[in-house]
C-alpha cells in the first residue's frame, strides 16, 4: 500500500497556509493527522516555496526543538532540512528518523557523511538552484527525464560512497521545473522505477496542479509512486483506494 506523509510546516511563510502551525500546536496536528490515516510526519522549519528567503541554522532550530524534544514515537518521523548539524540534533533528541533533503546532499557538504555514519534513511530530491532562482533554471537539453536518471546515478553513487544504505527518490515536482515538466514525469514515472528505489511524490497544491492535486495524485499512483507527501491526508487515502481498486 502506498504511503501518505503529512506535512506539518513549523514557519510563517510556506507555500500552503493551511499547512503552518505553532510549536505549541504541533502535536495536537500530528495526533490529528496519524487518525486520519498518515504512516509518516514530515517536519519543516523553512519554507522552500519560489522566492522565500534564507533561514539561519539557529532560526530553523529553534522552529523545531520544542517539538522535536516532545516526540513521542507514536508515528515515523520525518525532518525536512538541508543541514547537517540539524539531522545530528534531531538525531540526539529523538533517535532514528527519515531525513528529507531537497538538495539530495548538496548545499551541505557534510549532510551524506551525517546520514551515513549515523545508518539513517535519507529522502534524495532533485532541484536546481534556490527558492529565489529556480524558477529560471528549467532548461535540460536532453530532456527533464534524461536529467533525472543521470541526477540519480550520480546520487546513487555517492549515496554507496557515503554508506547510505536506505535511500528514497523524489523528482522534485515544483523545483526547476515548469508544469509541463512537471506532468511528463508523472506521466514517465515508471522510469525511476530502475533505481530499485521507493519513489516519493510531493504534487500537494503546487501551482502545476491548478488546484486539482488529486489528479496528480492519481497519475503517480498508476505510474509506481510509493509515498505521497501531503496537506490533506484524508483525501490522499480517499486517492489511493480509489486507484488501488
């Protein structure tokens, strides 16, 4: 069965309002969340919708550690960041989680070597540029889905390299891509499926979906998605049922 990863947004500015909450109110949503179906929170304490602004690692800790220091285990955990100094608190506080890293190790040069000396499984997404330039880096000659089997090769051996033995794939719908982009590989998605990885979808209220995210939904359903990273689990749930009939 597919699986449904929550998001629970720890800022003020992420993309889907809805989505924000105060550490104060995290563990009441995420109690929310885990009864309407979701297998996995994933925690954010910075915005990466196009255009948000830098967040400082003091910042971003400080969004996650009262949460973080309350968890009770009652659900897997997921921390969406780029840091690794923030994976080794987390790790500290909390135990195991899954780390989900947009820049699949690349804006932190120690975020690989973290993930693998403490046996972590790692989400490895593709993305170009930042919040602020990605929307203008969107040109792959040879194709968006040529671009994402050779960004994944090159992961994967890093990943060996590092000793990352649980990795998940995320194309990174939304990020250097444009909705036709976006489309084709859901469209083209079985061609991931040769990594020998879990994929993972983010489509949840991207502005490619025009507000329809279920039918992205489905369309990465019937082309092997494994995870879908939402707002609305029980919509999600409601998706999944329906396609896996």
């Amino acid at each position: 069965m597919t699986q449904i990863m929550a998001i629970v947004n720890l800022t003020p500015d992420s993309f889907f309002a809805p989505s924000r909450v105060r550490a104060g109110q995290a563990q009441e949503r995420v109690r929310s969340l885990r009864a309407e179906g979701a297998d996995i929170i994933d925690l954010g304490a910075i915005s990466t919708r196009p255009g948000a602004a830098d967040v400082s690692l003091r910042e971003e800790w400080r969004r996650l550690a009262p949460v973080i220091r309350a968890w009770d285990g009652s659900i897997p955990l997921s921390v969406d960041t780029t840091r690794a100094e923030i994976v080794q608190r987390v790790y500290d506080c909390a135990g195991p989680f899954l780390v989900n890293d947009i820049s699949a190790g690349k804006d932190d040069p120690d975020m690989l070597a973290t993930v693998g000396r403490l046996g972590l499984p790692y989400v490895a997404m593709h993305k170009r540029g930042n919040p602020r330039t990605m929307d203008a880096q969107v040109d792959y000659p040879d194709g968006i889905m040529a671009a994402l089997t050779a960004y994944f090769t090159d992961f994967a051996r890093r990943a060996e390299e590092h000793g990352i033995a649980e990795w998940i794939l995320d194309p990174g719908l939304g990020f250097a891509k444009t909705a036709e982009q976006n489309w084709e590989i859901l469209e083209k998605l079985d061609a991931l499926q040769a990594f020998g990885r879990k994929i993972l979808i983010g489509a949840a209220d991207k502005r490619f979906t025009g507000g329809d995210t279920e039918k992205a939904h489905r369309l990465a359903l019937s082309h092997g998605a494994d995870i879908l990273r939402v707002h609305d689990v029980a919509a999600a749930r409601a998706t999944i049922l329906q396609t896996t009939v």
